[in-house]
C-alpha cells in the first residue's frame, strides 16, 4: 500500500489533489498537510513514505528552501514539486535540487493523476513541453552539487543568513552557540566556494526567490573568508 504526503497551504488545491492521489492509486493512504512544519512531523509519523508532494511557497518555507531542507533530512523519499510557478528555469533547477518530478497546478486532474503514477513507479515526471528547455550553465550546475553537500544545521544557518541575522540570533534560534554558528558559516564559505558571508546572504536570498535570474552570487576572492561581520 502506497504511502502519499501532500504539502500545499491552499485548502482548495489540497483537497483536489487529495482526491487525485486517492483516484490515481486506489488503497493508497494520503495525508495533506499546510505547512513545513506539519509536513515534517507527518514524515515523523510515516518514516516508510512514498512519495511527497511540495508546493514551493507555502508557511515556514519559499522557494527551493524546503525541497533543500527534505533532500538533506530525508534523502530516501522521492520528493515532487507541484507549483503554479512553470517558468522552465525553475523546472531545471527543481530537478537539479532533488525533485524527482515537476507537476504544474495548471494541469488537469487526470494529468496530475498521470504524474503521480508514474513517480511511485520510479520515473522522473516533467510536463510536456518542459523537459530539457533550460539548461543551467556549468557554475550554476556546480553551486547546485555543492549547496548539496551542506548539512541540515548547516542549511538552517543559510538560510537565516538570508534575514541578516546575527550570530547570537542565529544561535537562540537554533539552541547552539555563537562559536557554533561562527564555525557553520566557516563551513558553508568553504563549501560553496564563497569569501565572504554577505555571499552567502545573497545566494540564500536567491534560494527563496525561487525564479531568480542567476543564483551565483557575485564572488570576491581577494579577501580571505569572513564568517562573524557581526
């Protein structure tokens, strides 16, 4: 018996692609959820998970943050993006993140039935016309293979990044110290090729803002690393 779990915060699309999960695999057991959190401890309650399906944008993720966030917790369950967002670039770079499958809310409901069969048999799902449109160039592909090298904590520090947070506020967050933190950015620098942490600030921006035109930062080599500008 499958296994779904939807996470999407509107309660009309959720419903509708409830029913079109139920339609499409009989006796399959699916849970919808509307936000991060709660699709995180519906992971919690069904580790065995098939498959998931994630909406880009919905409370306590945007952009690719949440796709980036369930690869690196949980890289055993397929995970595919059902977006109103069908701009190619954001397609190829779902992909390049982990997604196993890309299914637009334009899509009719025996499509998106379709779409679902297909991921739970082990197949990559892209719309028609979509696939191979866009391909990112070589740095982009590389800052992709590295973003996921980061660990989960380390994602987590990232993405506070994006708000400007300082270190301290960074640590009460996460419950880890300053020193903590400090060493994180270190690494994340390190990992993602970058010098300097306002770098990282705008990569992690462009992470959330998921049609971004680049998502390389412009790099500054002619400073050594700067993980504390606080």
């Amino acid at each position: 018996m499958h296994r779904l779990l939807i996470a999407d915060d509107h309660p009309l699309f959720r419903a509708a692609l409830t029913a079109a999960a139920a339609d499409a695999v009989p006796g399959a057991t699916v849970e919808a959820t509307a936000s991060m959190i709660e699709l995180l401890a519906a992971l919690e309650r069904q580790p065995d998970c098939d498959l998931v399906l994630l909406d880009l944008r919905m409370p306590g993720s945007s952009g690719f943050s949440s796709l980036i966030q369930l690869r690196g917790l949980r890289p055993d369950v397929p995970v595919a993006i059902v977006s109103g967002e069908e701009n190619p670039l954001v397609v190829r770079r779902a992909i390049d993140f982990g997604a196993c499958g890309y299914i637009p809310k334009s899509a009719s409901l025996a499509v998106i039935g379709e779409a679902i069969r297909a991921l739970l048999d082990g197949n990559e799902w892209l719309p028609e016309g979509l696939v191979d449109v866009v391909d990112q160039g070589e740095a982009e592909q590389a800052l992709t293979r590295q973003i996921a090298t980061l660990t989960p904590q380390q994602f987590k520090v990232l993405m506070a990044l994006a708000d400007g947070r300082l270190n301290k506020e960074i640590g009460y967050e996460l419950n880890v110290t300053e020193a903590t933190v400090k060493a994180h950015v270190t690494a994340i620098l390190r990992k993602l090729g970058l010098y300097r942490r306002t770098q990282a600030a705008l990569l992690a921006r462009r992470l959330l803002d998921a049609s971004a035109d680049t998502l390389t930062p412009p790099l500054d080599n002619s400073q050594s690393d700067v993980a504390d500008e606080d």
